[in-house]
C-alpha cells in the first residue's frame, strides 16, 4: 500500500508516517521505482499509534519506548482491547 492510501486510513500525514519510518517502527519495502510500499503490519501499527496520538505526550512516549524494546507490544495490545 502506498504512503498517500496509508494517510487517508491511518489519518496520519505523509510527514508524520515518514518520522515514525525514521524512528525505526515501520519498516516499508522500497519498490524498483522508488516508491515505499506499506505492509498490513505496518498499517495496523500506524492505526495504533494515529489512536495514541490523541492522548497525552506521555503515554505517547511510552508506547514508542515500548515499541522499540518488545516488537510484540502491539500484539499484546490489541489481544487486551478484545479480552475486554
């Protein structure tokens, strides 16, 4: 999936998706043309994170922490948001 069909379902924006790229939390793979091409893992991550961002910086700073220290963190997320 392309970066502009990512912004419209994760309501990010391009330079938003491209931080979090730099960041090291999605990781597209980069087409013979150029062109960056996002993975259903990578959309659901950048779902979550679009979610995040509407509440506090600190909790926001968590889940990036989290992220980088357990790639299963998201997972385990959404395994507890349907437990509930």
């Amino acid at each position: 999936m392309l970066i502009h069909e990512v912004c419209k379902k994760c309501s990010l924006t391009k330079k938003a998706i491209e931080y979090y790229e730099k960041q090291g939390l999605v990781h597209p793979e980069v087409g013979g043309n150029g062109y960056r091409n996002y993975s259903d893992k990578d959309l659901s991550l950048l779902k979550e994170i679009s979610v995040l961002r509407r509440t506090s910086r600190w909790q926001m700073n968590y889940l990036l922490r989290s992220i980088r220290k357990r790639p299963n963190f998201i997972k385990r997320i959404e395994f507890r948001r349907y437990e509930s």
